[in-house]
C-alpha cells in the first residue's frame, strides 16, 4: 500500500504541475489585453449578447479574460501552495499528507470546472474548437488544453480521496 500511496502522490504533483504550467502561462495574455484573448473573449460575448442578455455579454467581453485569469491564478495558488506543507514537514518531522490531499481535491474541482465552461464556449458557440483569428488556427491546442485539465482535475480529486481513504 505505500507504493501506491507514493505513486499517486506523485501522480498528484505531475498533474499539478501541468495543470499550473497551463494556468499560469496564460496570464499574462489575460491581464494584458492581448488580442488573441481579446478575440476570444469578445466571441464568447457577442454570442452571449445575443442568446442569453446583451448586458451579460457586454460583461463578458470587458472583463471575462480578467475573471477567468483571476480564478486561473487562484487555483494555481491552491494546488501548488502544499508546497509550502513539505517545507513544514521537513522542519517539524510531521506529515500533511491528508491536508495536502484535501487541498488537492479542492484545486482539481476548481480545475475541472474552470475548463469545464471553457470546453462548453469551445464546443458551443461560434469560438469552435479550432480557434481562428486573423487567418491563424490554433489547431485546436486551446481546447486540447481545456479538456485535458477538465479530466485530470476530476482524476485529481479520484486518487487524493483515495489516499484519504488509505490513511
């Protein structure tokens, strides 16, 4: 049982790793108003101006990047910030696998549901799965990115309750 303990702990951090490196490698498109994320997010909003309300639509294209980005950067914060408990451990001796799968569990919900809107505005509305803009394609990679970090986020929480239950 402590090899398994220690293969999905290390499961674990690989996944917050990739999930992080996604996150926090878009921040700067979104708090610098670039326009690939202009684009994006100006899409999602014209479509959202004309299905659900003009004014939530106007929201969206003015601050959305900055919303997403900000809970991009929290989640990031969260997954990563057990770090900080092994530090601890190593000073006091003491173990925070439990809190640090708690944490974990948390960080991947939020993961997964950041992507899961992002899958749903890929899939339903005129953004696409490939995104396009001025005659480039994305080949898909954003969208990839998204579903990745949907399922992962859900295996995340899978194998940290697994090693609460285990303790």
């Amino acid at each position: 049982m402590l090899a398994t303990k220690r293969i999905y702990t290390i499961a674990s951090w690989v996944i917050v790793a990739w999930i992080a490196k996604v996150f926090l490698s878009s921040i700067p498109y979104k708090f610098s108003g670039h326009p690939d994320t202009m684009h994006i997010f100006s899409t999602i909003g014209s479509w959202m101006a004309t299905t659900l309300s003009v004014d939530l639509g106007g929201f969206f294209t003015e601050y959305g990047a900055i919303v997403v980005g900000s809970a991009e950067l929290a989640t990031s914060l969260l997954l990563l910030s057990p770090l900080l408990l092994l530090i601890k451990d190593k000073v006091s001796g003491q173990s925070s696998a439990v809190l640090r799968a708690k944490i974990h569990i948390l960080g991947g919900l939020a993961s997964s549901g950041i992507m899961a809107g992002a899958v749903f505005f890929h899939i339903f509305t005129p953004l696409g799965i490939e995104v396009l803009h001025q005659g480039k394609s994305d080949g898909g990679s954003l969208f990839m990115a998204a579903v990745s970090i949907l399922i992962l986020g859900l295996v995340l929480c899978a194998i940290n309750l697994k090693l609460i239950k285990a303790e």
